[in-house]
C-alpha cells in the first residue's frame, strides 16, 4: 500500500469527544472479538487502539506517517504493510471507504486471517448521505449491506453478521446532506450534543432497524 498523508486529523480529533458513539464501537468490537493476535487496521490516531489496548492489546496498521509515530509514542506496535495469515482477529473502523482498490484491500485483509480468524468490517453507509465531509475526510464512498456481502463473499469465508449501526445518525447525517452543511459544522460542541442527547436512542431503534438503515454498515467474517 502506498503512503499517503490522511487530510481528516481534526475531524478524528473531535470525534474523540463522542464518547458514547465510540462506547459502542468498542463494545461491538470486543463482541466479535476472537482470542489471539489482534490488528487494528488503519488505525489513524489511535481512538480506539487505546480504548482497547486493555483488552485486546492490537497491532496498529498505519500508512500515514503523522499517525503513525504518534500511535508508535503512544506505545503500540505499527505496521505499514498486511501480512498473510498473521491474525486471528482484524477489525477496521471507518477506513475501507477512504481505498479506492477496496476488492483488492478486502482480499488482502482476509488472506491476512489466520484460520479460524475473525475480521469486523465498519464503514459509512448509503451513498445517499455522501456529504462535504466525506470529501474533506477522502472518501471515495460509502456502503450499503450488500455492497459489504458482495465484497466478503469469497470462497474460505463466512459471513456471521451483516447489520446497519447509528439509526438515529442517518436522519442526521441526511439533515447534514441536505442542508449542504460544512465541516466546520463537526465541531466538539455538535459532536457532545449530539453523542449525549441523541445517540442513546440507538439502544431502542438500532435492534428495530438494522436490516434496513443506519449511519453506518458492518460485516463480521470468518476465515474457514
């Protein structure tokens, strides 16, 4: 994979800020997780390496230089380029969207597996929210659950899990489309109101919806 210098660090920065959205990442991580070694792939500034550096203790994958030596400061093991049969769980959280290979990434990941491994898929759902900050952030698109099975349906995997997450963010993130709203509107004020009044809603409607809509779409696979 070639280097590259991600242009979205102050977006990640006051997301860190939304403490229940990434709660609920983490915990959804650690659900699907399999014992053994663990690679967070792409892993930016480390937002949820260190929320599960406890538990999972995971190797970071990082092409971009910056992040990479800040997640090296912050003690964890980086890497810069997938390995064949290396991992028993691999998890990437809101990355794939920023390849444009994302097939040959996909296949790449999974031949990363040991077997028996687990990798969590987490993206961006519905090209219909593709707003100005999924350009200021460089993505090249966002996911719908087929899109997911299609990726993952490759011969030696499994596909356990195939759901929509953030219900109460897609109305949100429509609003946000809409309006034609700019980054600067993702700032650490919106990101708290928004994480401490509404998020929690999630609890209700995203065991209601998760087959039809969300803000974001994740796939977990297994490596036969």
């Amino acid at each position: 994979m070639s280097e590259f210098v991600y242009e979205g660090t102050e977006v990640l920065e006051n997301l860190t800020e939304a403490v229940n959205y990434n709660t609920a990442i983490k915990n959804l991580v650690i659900k699907e997780a399999k014992s053994g070694r663990t690679l967070d792939f792409g892993a930016g500034i480390g937002t949820f390496s260190d929320l599960l550096k406890e538990e999972l203790n995971p190797q970071c994958l990082e092409i971009d230089q910056a992040q990479a030596t800040l997640l090296k400061q912050k003690g964890f093991e980086v890497i810069q380029e997938l390995q064949n049969d290396s991992w028993n769980y691999i998890y990437s959280l809101n990355v794939l969207e920023h390849i444009e290979e994302d097939q040959r990434i996909a296949k790449e990941l999974t031949a990363s597996l040991r077997s028996g491994g687990k990798a969590l898929i987490f993206v961006p759902a519905f090209n219909l929210l593709f707003s100005d900050l999924d350009k200021k952030v460089g993505h090249f698109r966002r996911y719908k659950r087929e899109d997911l099975r299609v990726l993952f349906s490759q011969d030696g995997l499994k596909i356990q899990t195939l759901k929509y997450f953030d219900t109460i963010g897609f109305f949100f993130a429509l609003v946000f489309k809409l309006l034609n709203l700019k980054t600067d509107q993702i700032n650490i004020r919106n990101v708290i109101i928004f994480d401490r009044l509404f998020f929690p809603l999630n609890k209700i409607l995203d065991p209601l919806f998760s087959r039809i809509l969300g803000k974001n779409v994740y796939v977990v696979v297994e490596k036969l």
